[in-house]
C-alpha cells in the first residue's frame, strides 16, 4: 500500500503549468511539523516534501495561498527527474485561512 496522510503549510508554489495531455498541473513544496509517540518517547517531527498535483486538485492548490496550512492524501513516487521522493497529491482540504 502506498499511501499518506499529511497535515501540512504550503511554503513554495512553482506557476500552474500544463501536462503533454492538457492537464492543469502546479508543484508545490510543504512543511510539516508535530509531535508523535515513538518507542515510548514523544518525538519532534519535521520536514519539507515536494508534492505535485494535476487535474482539479492542482486548479484548487493553485489558489492556496503559500503560508496556508492543507490537509493532503496522496502517493509516493520519484520525482521527474528521477533523484528523490515526490507526494503526488490526490486530496485536498484547506484549512481557514489565519487571522492572526
């Protein structure tokens, strides 16, 4: 199974391209950070993953605002380029923007 569920904060958002097909595709880069229960001990988690998204899930990323916090489900594949990890997004839920 390949699978993830990712709370995280768009923090890069590349310009709304088109795939060889005609699709809307957008590369963003996120940031995650939490705490999680591992061996008994709480852990600090963070990181930033590059994460793709095409069709009407890049349509509604693109209108994210970089600093805005997501809700993503997606898979892991290897990045165009072939070097490295890329979260190909599939779901995706905003969270209301910050009023602070």
């Amino acid at each position: 199974m390949n699978r993830v569920l990712l709370q995280a904060q768009v923090v890069e958002r590349a310009a709304l391209r088109y795939t060889p097909a005609g699709l809307p595709a957008v590369d963003v880069r996120l940031a995650h950070a939490s705490q999680v229960e591992h061996a008994g001990q709480m852990r600090q988690i963070s990181c930033e993953i590059h994460a793709t998204a095409v069709d009407g899930v890049a349509t509604q990323l693109n209108r994210i605002a970089v600093g805005q916090t997501v809700d993503v489900v997606g898979f892991l594949g290897k990045q165009r380029n072939g070097r490295g990890v890329m979260l190909h997004i599939i779901e995706l839920t905003p969270h209301p923007a910050s009023t602070d």
